[in-house]
C-alpha cells in the first residue's frame, strides 16, 4: 500500500481555500492529470457528495470515483477512491489557519489494482509519479488561491 503526506501554505484565508477546494467544476484547473470531470453531485464538502475524475495516465485515461465519507467544513475532508480492478484509496485534507493565511496538509493511502505485479509497479515508478503529481497539484492550488485572494469579491 502507498502512502504520500504532502503540506503547504497558502497566503489565503481558510474558507476561500475550503471553497475552491470542495468545487469539482473546477479541479482540471488545478489538479494534475485530471483531463475531465464528470457527475459532480454538488460542493465536495458534505459526506455523500460524489463525481468522477478522468486522468491520462501512461497515454491511457482512467476513470477514479471518488466519495467523501467525512467532512467538517472548513477544516478535514475525508474521500474515498476507487478505480477499475480493484484500486482503491483514501484522501484526507486538513486545513488550519495559519500567519494570515491556511497552512494544508494531504495524506493519501492507496492500493493499486493487480495484487503482487500492482505493488511492484508502485514501488518501481507510480508512488514518485503520484507524489509528483500531488506536489504539482498543490503548487497550481496554492497559485489559484493566492491568485484570488488578492482579487476583491
């Protein structure tokens, strides 16, 4: 099983970050590999609230559903993922105010599928490849939000 913990600051306040974050119109915007995103049921930060993402991975797209199972708005968000044979995983995200702006956190546990070969296909090149991404979604989320933050409403 994988497991990437990733943390940022951004020079923006908590419920602006928390907004931007719980929108799934607009997480192709900032989300690395996301090339689609498809059934958004509603803001992302009440448990049951769903939608698909499409990547391009590996010159394929693969389609991830993802479910919040716990929320407390504008603070922790809990997902879950799944993918086509048998992957799965577990995203949370924790946000704190922090010198004038939100210090956050990402923790993502994930099992790919295909048993034994799935595992050494992690270890071997996707564990750096979603921490990688993860990283670059961050730094493009932290832009957007600050990019706003200094726009009056």
């Amino acid at each position: 099983m994988g497991h990437i913990r990733e943390s940022i600051h951004v020079d923006a306040p908590i419920e602006q970050v928390w907004e931007l974050g719980a929108n799934c119109d607009r997480y192709t915007e900032w989300q690395t590999g996301i090339v689609e995103v498809k059934g958004c049921t509603g803001p992302m930060d009440r448990v049951g609230a769903t939608y698909s993402a499409v990547y391009k991975a590996m010159g394929r797209r693969l389609e991830v559903t993802v479910e919040v199972t716990r929320a407390e708005k504008p603070r922790f968000i809990e997902n879950k993922l799944t993918v086509p044979g048998g992957g799965h995983g577990t995203s949370l995200q924790m946000a704190e105010p922090a010198g004038g702006g939100t210090d956050l956190t990402l923790t993502f546990d994930y099992e790919l599928p295909g048993g034994f070969v799935g595992g050494m296909a992690d270890k071997l090149f996707m564990e750096r490849a979603i921490e990688r991404d993860i990283r670059h979604g961050n730094d493009n989320f932290k832009a957007l939000c600050e990019a706003e933050a200094k726009v009056p409403a």
